[in-house]
C-alpha cells in the first residue's frame, strides 16, 4: 500500500452509512455518554449546540489565519528561513491535500475538542531527506491512544476500527503531538469530556426550546362563546377570524365579536420566559469559562464587557486567550518538527502584530518615542506597517543632537564645542536614553528572582541551582539592551572619527557579550552597584581606539 493510501486509512472517520448526526453513529465517537440532563455528549455531537461551534471555529480560525513563520537566529535579531522546507511546511501547505490554513484550522479544533492534536509526519527518502519532515497528515484524536512500550517509550496506538486494517503502532518521531491541558504534561485533558455535564445542560435546553415551539400547544389569543357552537358553526367562526386576524400582515385589523363573545390574550408564563435566561447564562458557562472568550465573539453581546476601542479589546483577547494557545503550538513545532541540531537557530513563531495594532495616532506616537531614542529604525517601522524598506539608511539609529543637558542651555552657539566635549556630551544623551531600557529590564529581573526565591523558600525548593542558572536569565534580559547600546557607541565614534568600524562588527559584538556575561555572573552575586551603561561606553571607545582606522 502507498504511503497515501496508508494515511488515508489512518485518517478515517469510520464507515461512510454512519453519522455523528443520527443515535448510535460511529464518527468521531459518536453520540457519547448520556448526561444527567438526558443529552448524549460526545467531543463531535457538543459541536452541534451553537456556542460550542462557535467557540472552537473562532479560535480554529484565528490561530489559523495568523501569519507562521520559521526564523533563524542572527545575531541579536531574526530573518525568515524561506529556504528551508521547514517553512513551506506550515507557511504554505503541510501535504498534497491541504492547505495550511485548512491543516492548522484542523488541528487547533482537535486540541480544542479531544484536548490533544495529533498528525502523522511523513519524512523524505534517501540519505539526505531520510530525517527530514516533507508532510504532515491530521490524525483524528480518537483513534490514538498514548502509551509506552516494554522500553518505556512513548508510542502511539492508531486504532483503525471500521477499515479492515489491523492497528498501527507509531513512535514518538513519526507524531506530532500538541496535548492541551495536562496533569503528566504527556495527554491532554479533553475540555468537552471533562465538562461533558455544563454543555449537556446547554444542548438539553436547545432542545427544549425546539420541542417548545414545535409540539407545545400555545395559543395567543382565546375567543370564547357564552353558547354551545355546532360543529358547523365553529369551523365557521375559526375560518372567519383565521382569515381575517391571523398571519403577517394581519395584525391591528379591527374585529367585530357577535352574541357577547369575549377575547383574551395569552402571554408567556413567567417560568417559561426565564428559559432564555437559562439558555444566556449556559452559554456564558461555556464560552467564557471553559473557552476563556469574551461574550461578545460568540454572540452574548448583552453580556459583553465594554472596552474604550477596539485596540483594548484586541489585546485583551490576544493576550488572555489567543496567545497561550500559539504558544502551546509553536513549542510543539519547534520541539517535534525541528531536527535537534538546529534549535538553537531555528524556531516557528506566529506573528500576532496584527491583532495588537493601535489606531494610527497611537501607532505615530509609539514610533515616534522609540525612534527618538536610537531604539528602532525606519526600516523596523516600515515592516510593523506591512511597507517595502527604504533601503540600506533605513537601517541606521538616530538620537537628537540638539538636545543639550540643562546646565549647558546658557552656552554660546557660536562656539563648537571640542571633540572630546562634543563625544562626553554625546556619550551622556545616549547612556541617559538606555538607561530607562536596562532599569526596565532589570525591573523584570529582580521581579522574577523574587517571586521564585519566594516559591523555592515555601517549597524547600534548591535555591542555589537556581543561582546556578540565574545568570542566563539575566542576560536574556539585559544583554539586547548592551547590544543596542553597543550599536549606537559605534555609531557615534564612526562618525566623530570619521571610521568605519562595520568590519569590527564580529569583535564588538562578542565584546559586547563578554561584557553582559560579566554584568549577569556580578549581578547573580549579589554586586548590583555601579553603572554598567557608563562601564561598557567607556571599555568599548577604548577597545575601538585600540584598533587601526
């Protein structure tokens, strides 16, 4: 059997006659247990109530139409890996049948189901493509089971129940795996299963809504006749008034009632009328407490919460729903996709930038601020906005000369200062400038070393392996700061000198990370004084001065 064929297998839903719309249906698992609602519930028959539909195609959707990308590690920055096959993987289409769009909208809606995604790699042939990934193929969660084998890896059991194929064993290299929620971090926990009760109620109360309307007896008005009509007698008075009052179009005609016939209108009892209630509040248990989505994407506007604009409410759903589940996913990537060798450049990451836009007023000043102080470079706006670069001097960090310390304001302007006034005064903007960048890094730092020392004292945790590795932590903070700074110290003594030092970028940024290893061992012992902006000018203008112009 073909490698196609194969998977198809694998990826069947069961036999063609069943139905997950119809009792007893096999697809999917079926029906599922009843609930204590009196509703069958399973992750496939939960999609028909609506909230549940709605809530998994909005994050299906989202996570899937967001650009992902495969970048590669340079320098202190990042570059697309277009090249690599890697990247057309799941940038463009991840197997001859799907797009990547349609693969990844499947995918998320299986962890958002079973609370486990799975999809069977299919690698390249020959020595060369022989570990290489070239496509993936879904696999529907309830066929799999996670276990170990006699060796105590983990494998994977593909059931193939409903296709005359005996089961399949696949190891953990030939799965891509992405659990949800998880007590053994192995297989997730399936949010429909675990509260199969809440969405039952929702669907009990759907279809009691159905019935309601559709087998209840609820008249709007009653006619009533002091006398006994013959059977004759009332078709004629139903006919009349039907004709007459009854349908669109027919209400507010004026209605003439013979021999003391009364009329009496109907309303809805009030038990009746707090079923939309109930049916408001299940929907808000299912979407906003199980989904963790605002009220307002899955139609419970009444209930929504208001934001000042949409930017607010667009970072509030990125950042408290959207982003832990890409997270979840691009650590899978790049855990199972990624030969091992290559981790440490390569890396999956979904750009989100869209979503977190400001109005375009917000957008200018935030710019505006960055760019006044060497922080970001017109090219760096130009692709935050989608435009094509400048060119080669868009790339280039700027910082106002015209701004003078305040004890310096009554200085003659005709006078140039001299150069090593020129270089103090210009060296003293720029460490006052990124000064604010590192107090805010090392605001995370300490943070973060207090909040675990914390946790490890309460725990009898090991403190000192944490101390061991606190370093590394401090320097994933600081060190894009140094290296900024580095950048913009270059940049002045090139152009007070007159030097250009871009053949020396190798040896300042390997000086530059000397320096931020020293910065993090000192600060992980405890040595947090000193100024270590006005340090690393100082060594770096010497380190340059050292070398030939």
């Amino acid at each position: 059997m073909s490698i196609i064929g194969a998977l198809e297998k694998r990826m069947a839903l069961g036999p063609l006659d069943d139905s997950s719309y119809y009792p007893g249906g096999f697809l999917y698992g079926g029906t599922g247990p009843v609930t204590k609602s009196g509703s069958h519930i399973s992750e496939t028959s939960a999609m028909q109530l609506a909230v549940v539909w709605c809530c998994i195609k909005v994050l299906s959707e989202d996570s899937a139409s967001l650009p992902l990308h495969l970048y590669r590690r340079a320098g202190q920055g990042r570059e697309k890996a277009v090249e690599n096959s890697l990247y057309a993987l799941l940038h463009d289409s991840p197997n001859p049948e799907m797009t990547a769009m349609s693969f990844r909208e499947t995918y998320m809606s299986h962890l958002l189901s079973w609370g486990n995604a799975y999809a069977e790699k299919e690698y390249g042939k020959g020595l060369l493509g022989k570990g290489v990934v070239v496509a993936l193929w879904p696999i529907p969660p309830h066929r799999v089971e996670v276990k170990r084998n006699e060796r105590k890896q983990i494998v994977y059991k593909i059931g193939m129940a409903g296709t005359g194929e005996p089961d399949v064993i696949l190891p953990k290299e030939k799965v891509l795996h992405t659990p949800g929620l998880s007590f053994d971090g192995i297989k997730g926990y399936s949010p429909i299963a675990h509260h199969r009760e809440a969405i039952g109620l929702g669907k009990s109360l759907e279809e009691f809504g159905a019935l309601y309307f559709g087998q209840g007896t609820h008249p709007g008005v009653i006619v009533s006749h002091p006398g006994k009509l013959s059977p004759e007698g009332h078709q004629n008075l139903k006919t009349s008034l039907t004709e007459a009052h009854s349908g669109l179009g027919k209400s507010h005609r004026l209605m003439l009632l013979q021999e003391a016939m009364k009329i009496e209108k109907i309303g809805i009892p009030n038990d009746e009328a707090q079923f939309l209630e109930s049916r408001s509040y299940q929907n808000i248990d299912i979407g906003s407490r199980i989904y963790r989505l605002p009220p307002q994407m899955y139609g419970e506007y009444d209930k929504a919460s208001t934001y000042a604009s949409a930017e607010q409410f667009n970072i509030d759903y990125v950042v408290k729903t959207l982003r832990s589940w890409l997270v979840r996913l691009e650590q899978s990537f790049n855990m199972s996709l990624i030969p091992e060798r290559d981790r440490a450049t390569l890396f999956y990451e979904h750009s989100i930038e869209g979503l977190l836009r400001g109005d375009s007023t917000a957008r200018a000043s935030f710019y505006k601020e960055l760019f006044a102080i060497g922080g970001i470079t017109p090219n760096q706006i130009a692709e935050l906005e989608n435009w094509n670069p400048i060119g080669p001097e868009g790339d280039k960090r700027f910082v106002p000369l015209n701004m003078v310390p305040l004890d310096q304001a009554g200085a003659s302007e005709s006078e140039p200062p001299a150069s090593e006034q020129n270089r103090a005064s210009y060296r003293k903007r720029l460490e006052s400038a990124y000064q604010r960048l590192l107090d805010g890094a090392i605001e995370k730092i300490t943070k973060q070393e207090e909040q675990r020392t914390n946790w490890l004292k309460k725990n009898d945790g090991d403190i000192a392996e944490f101390y061991r590795k606190f370093p590394e932590y401090v320097e994933k903070y600081a060190n894009p700061v140094f290296f900024s700074f580095s950048e913009a110290i270059t940049g002045m003594e090139s152009e007070l000198n007159g030097i250009d030092y871009n053949d020396l970028k190798p040896e300042i940024e390997q000086f530059t990370r000397s320096f931020g290893g020293d910065f993090a061992s000192k600060f992980a012992s405890g040595s947090r004084d000193g100024d270590a902006l006005h340090e690393l000018a100082g060594g770096l203008i010497e380190f340059l001065r050292e070398k030939p112009g």
